[in-house]
C-alpha cells in the first residue's frame, strides 16, 4: 500500500517526463538551434576538449559541464540528451509545485502557450535553461528561509551558466552588507567556493586568458556584432520587453511596501538581463517565462482536473505544432550517427549526407556552415574554433583573429555552405567577413550541393 500511495503521489512526474520528452525527440526537435549547439558543447567536453583553448564559447561552462557527465558514462547519442533533459523539466516543476501548490499546473500551460510568445523554448538543453532552474530553486530558497550559504552557492551557479546573468542576480543580496552583515558574508562565502573551484578548473588547463578573451572582453564585440537599435525599432520582441520592464518597475512601485513581493519582483527585474542583447523570440520568451511564474500564486484554481487538463493542453499543442512544421506530411526518420531516431527534413538530410561523404574522404576539411556541430558529432570529429561561426563568438576582435588562424593553416580544404552565407536577415550570426575571405583568397574546386568546396595551399 505504502509503494502504490507513493506511486499515485508521483504518478504526474512519469506523465511530464513522457510529454517532454517526446516534445524534444520528436515534435520539437526543429525549433531552437541552440540545442544543436548546446549539444555540441556538452559532446565537446565528454571527449576530453577543454572549452576556449579546443573551441570557443562565449560563456562559463557550467552547462556544457552538466551535460556531459551522461555522455562520459553512456554515450552521446541525441537520445540520452534528452532523456537527461525531460528529467532536469521535471526537476523544475518538482520545484514549481513546491513553490505554486497545484498552481504550477498553469507554468505548463504557459510553457506552452503557441502565440505571441513561444516559451516553449524553455524545453530546450543549455545554460539558459538552467538558468531558469536555478531561480526557481533560488525562489525556493528565499521564500523558505533556506541556508544563506546554499543560496551563495545557487548564485555561483547562475554565474557559471551565463555571467551576466549571474551578475545581476546577485545584486540584490548586496542589499545585506547594509542591513544584515552576517547574512551577506554567509552568501558570499558559499558563492566563492563553485567559483574557486572554476578558477583553479582554468588555470589547470591553462585556459584562463583564452577564457577571459572570449566571455568578457570578447562581449563588446558580440554586442557590437549582434545588436543595433535600427534592428530592434522593427522588432516586436524588443517593444514586448520594453513593455513588461516597465510593467515590473510599475509593479513593484505600487507594491513597494509588500516585502514578499518586493524581493520576487527585484529577483524578476534582475532576471531580464537573459534577454540582452539579442531581444529575440527564445531570450525575451526566457525572461517572459519567469515573468508569469511571478503571478502564478495569485491565480485561483477551482478546477479539480487541472493537471489532466493542462497536460492534455500540452500534448494537443505539441502534435498540432508538429503537424503545421511538417504540412500534414510525414517527417523524415533519420538515424545518422549519435542522431538516432531524429525528425529531420529531407533537404537538411540530402545536405548533411553529400558533405559528410566528402569530410571521411578528405579528414583535412574545415566546414564553415551554421550547422557544423551537427556534422561534426555525426562523424565523431572534435569540435573546434571554426565550428561556431557567429558573430562575437570568438573574443576582442575575433573576426581577425579567425582569419590569421585560416591563412595559417597548410593543405586544407575550406567548404563553405552557401546558403548561411548568401541568407539575408535582421537576425544574422553567421559570420559573413570570414567566409568573403575564403571566397576572395583560397582556390575554388567545386560545389557540393549548398557548399562550394576551396583549397588553402
């Protein structure tokens, strides 16, 4: 009788973590690069490379880290990428229903609302979804009265996914060197322990410059590159985060004496920084996400079928999106190496395909393309500098420093995928300087499909 209550108890966590996982197997496998991407800097660290000296990240490592002990102990299959996932999602809401009651069943329901914002990119791996994690395990925390030490180390944490968050997450408990001294060295000390143990993580492998390089000095030329206030004046995801700043600060005026919800809502304003300086659909629908957990509390739920309803809400939204990406046709199965079992279009198929036959044929081949960490992982190659080619992505003055690392290399073939560079948006990343550079200086061969083929002597 005892396993059977507990079973009945948790029996909504075995739910969430099927829909989950088949929401990132399956219907929502297209939707975020960034998976692919995250993806590859877990994959990356598993097979021994150290990040910023082997390839280049432009954050702490944190969630690279997270996600590679799976992979050290079982493989690297997509597949156990997302069994992990699906279980850190339920972690999250083991976390919201302690804070929310049943009222978390409404973070679901949020999570995944189609339109206008899609925060279902909350499902996906990385460091910004950990991010979300750790505040509400922070909010938890706080609202407990919980060790300040652990909240020091929580914070830390924040800081090691990405810094700038970090940062301004910790702002708010400086309010205690002025009113509560104790409290304060208490989280700094536990804040100082995660962060001792990455410093002496950088000097070991001897990363520490390259590491500043790229996450800090390395920021202004990603901002500069990846931002422009000409972009965000057409974009609607800017003027919806300008708006729900204001909303907060006003919220938190008017409420101003309410001390429980004052330091929500500071936590929250803090949080916002997630979405700078892309203010693009997955960052604002981020902070948006955490937004709507602050309000949560103050829906009354009457409903006793509301977890059923909210599932049943979830799985119909996912398969609906799942038919409208696919045109009520059947996707394409593929099982690519370390991809088994992966809904992938048939154009992306073809691609992938033609250039991998020609990277096992010539192993000296560097792919300059925005899907080069998928490639790479399917022929089990290390990944390098010249994988992630976005903009900012490659420290203080990077775009130069890629291109003397290019016209040092001997005997190479460059293949270059046409399509990322000839693509025109607001929201481009691809690095176009670096690839005008193969055009106008190396040896054209031949195309492949969408990448045209040169030779560096």
């Amino acid at each position: 009788m005892k396993l059977q209550a507990i079973l009945k108890k948790n029996i909504k966590y075995v739910v969430l973590f099927i829909v989950f996982f088949l929401c990132l197997q399956f219907f929502y496998m297209n939707f975020s690069g960034d998976q692919v991407y995250n993806y590859g800097f877990s994959y990356a660290v598993s097979r021994g490379e150290v990040p910023y000296r082997d390839f280049n990240m432009i954050i702490p490592p944190l969630g690279a880290f997270v996600y590679a002990v799976p992979f050290m102990l079982f493989g690297h299959s997509l597949i156990l990428f997302n069994l992990v996932q699906a279980t850190f999602l339920c972690v999250m809401f083991y976390f919201l229903f302690k804070l929310f009651d049943k009222n978390a069943w409404i973070a679901l329901i949020v999570l995944f609302l189609p339109i206008p914002i899609p925060c279902v990119t909350v499902l996906f791996q990385g460091y910004n979804f950990l991010l979300i994690l750790l505040f509400i395990i922070l909010m938890y925390l706080e609202k407990n009265k919980k060790s300040d030490y652990l909240i020091g180390v929580v914070l830390a944490l924040m800081m090691l996914s990405k810094q700038t968050v970090g940062f301004f997450m910790c702002l708010p408990s400086f309010v205690y060197l002025f009113k509560d001294y104790r409290k304060f060295f208490r989280r700094i000390g536990g804040f100082f322990i995660p962060c001792f143990i990455f410093l002496i993580y950088l000097l070991l492998t001897g990363s520490f410059v390259s590491f500043f390089d790229m996450c800090l000095f390395g920021m202004f030329d990603f901002a500069s590159k990846n931002g422009g206030l000409s972009r965000y004046f057409t974009d609607f995801y800017f003027y919806l985060f300008i708006l729900e700043i204001i909303f907060l600060i006003s919220y938190l005026f008017i409420k101003r004496k309410d001390k429980d919800i004052r330091w929500k809502t500071i936590y929250t304003l803090m949080f916002s920084s997630v979405a700078v300086p892309l203010f693009d659909y997955n960052h604002v629908s981020y902070f948006t996400f955490v937004l709507a957990l602050l309000f949560i509390d103050k829906i009354n739920i009457k409903a006793e079928n509301v977890g059923f309803n909210a599932t049943l809400f979830a799985t119909a939204i996912s398969i609906i999106w799942f038919l409208f990406i696919w045109d009520f046709s059947l996707p394409n199965i593929i099982s690519f190496n370390n991809y088994e079992w992966t809904v992938m279009p048939k154009k992306n198929v073809k691609e992938i395909t033609e250039i991998t036959e020609f990277m096992r044929e010539n192993e000296k081949t560097i792919l300059l393309s925005e899907n080069t960490y998928l490639v790479k992982i399917v022929l089990d190659y290390d990944i390098t500098h010249y994988d992630l080619l976005n903009y900012g992505n490659h420290g203080y003055n990077g775009t130069n420093k890629l291109i003397n690392k290019l016209d040092n290399e001997k005997d190479v073939y460059v293949a270059l995928n046409m399509d990322a560079y000839e693509r025109h948006s607001v929201r481009q990343q691809f690095n176009k300087e670096v690839a005008e550079h193969v055009i106008n200086n190396y040896k054209f061969i031949k195309s492949i499909g969408v990448h045209d083929i040169y030779y560096k002597e």
